[in-house]
C-alpha cells in the first residue's frame, strides 16, 4: 500500500498484532488533514462559485 505509506511487511506484522484497523487508520487521517487544508484552494471556491449562480437561476 504504497499510498498510504506501508510496505507488505508492515500490513502483515499489523494484521499479526491485530492493529491493521487502527494502523490504516492513522495512515488514513493524514489524508483528511491535507483535503481539509486544500478546501480553500482556488478551483474550489471557483467551483463554490460557479455552483451559487447556478442555483441563483
């Protein structure tokens, strides 16, 4: 799983030791940090914007 940045044996010895849930979980929360922080990027306050005449008719 190189996305998330854990190699086979990582996810094995995690799997081994029961903690694969809780591993991937951290690994995974990362990912919730960095979309939180490119919310305000430009194409998607355009695409808030875009969305708000749209609806206004």
């Amino acid at each position: 799983m190189k996305i998330v940045g854990l190699t086979n044996e990582e996810l094995k010895l995690a799997n081994q030791n029961g903690t694969l849930f809780a591993t991937l979980q951290q690994r995974l929360a990362e990912f919730g940090s960095v979309a939180s922080l490119s919310a305000g990027t430009y194409e998607m306050e355009l695409n808030k914007l875009k969305y708000t005449l749209t609806s206004l008719g």
